[in-house]
C-alpha cells in the first residue's frame, strides 16, 4: 500500500491571498481585546480597586474603560480614572471590538447569501454602518 501525499503547499507557496489576511485579521482583534481587557483589569487593581471595588465592578471597568462605571463604587478620587491613557484604551478597545464584529457579520451573511452581488452589497453596506458608528462611539467615549 502506498502512502498518499500531503495535500498542503508550503508558506511561500501560498502567497498572501485577502482570505488569509481576514482570517489572521479575526484572530488578531480577538488577541487585542483580551489585551485591552487585560491592561483594565491590571490598571483598575494598581489604582486601588482590590481594596474599593468588587470582582465585578473591575471586570465591568475592564471591559468598558468608563468612569461612571466608577462612580457608584466606594472608589473616593475618580480623577485617575478619567485620564487621556484610560479613554485610549476605551477607544482602542471599542474599535477593536466593532471592527472583529464587523467582520464577523460579513463571514455569517456570506454563508447565507448566493450570489457575489448580493455579498458585495452587503460588504458596502457592512463598511458604510461601521464608518458612521465609529465615529458616534468615538464621540462619545470622548465626551461623556
């Protein structure tokens, strides 16, 4: 019996096709959410949670690096919270997060969907709602 070949091309066979770039593009947005969650879970407990807030109120303030998410814990001076590092990381976060979920919506719609115009339509229609909504939850983040 003869062993049969291995259906696989090498890495410079490949080529960098916009496929594989998507796919690595999901894989990395999800790296930089665990990320930004991890440097709001560590800058919450260097700035004094551990002994003024719960478990819960770090994890929500990790998540979403808000300071009235602050407010209503036994945390005294929300100053250090409100600064232009913790709305950066708020911002990078939310962009990270809406454009892996940007994303994601394109990969489900294009299994549902037939033809290439209907995908293409819904690729523009996808990148158009992105580009309105980043803004607005930029602002936001900024302003509140």
């Amino acid at each position: 019996m003869t062993q049969a070949k291995a259906r696989t091309l090498s890495l410079s066979k490949r080529g960098m096709s916009f496929e594989t770039f998507m796919w690595l593009f999901t894989r990395l947005t999800a790296l930089g959410m665990y990320a930004f969650i991890l440097v709001g879970v560590i800058g919450a407990l260097v700035m004094g949670a551990r002994n003024q807030m719960t478990f819960i109120e770090v994890l929500r303030w990790a998540l979403v690096t808000n300071p009235g998410h602050v407010a209503y814990t036994n945390v005294a001076d929300i100053a250090p919270w409100e600064s232009v590092f913790w709305r950066l990381v708020a911002s990078g976060m939310f962009l990270t997060a809406s454009s892996h979920g940007m994303h994601g919506v394109i990969v489900i719609l294009d299994d549902y969907l037939g033809g290439i115009s209907q995908r293409k339509w819904i690729r523009i229609l996808n990148l158009a709602a992105y580009f309105i909504i980043a803004p607005i939850g930029l602002y936001v983040i900024w302003t509140a």
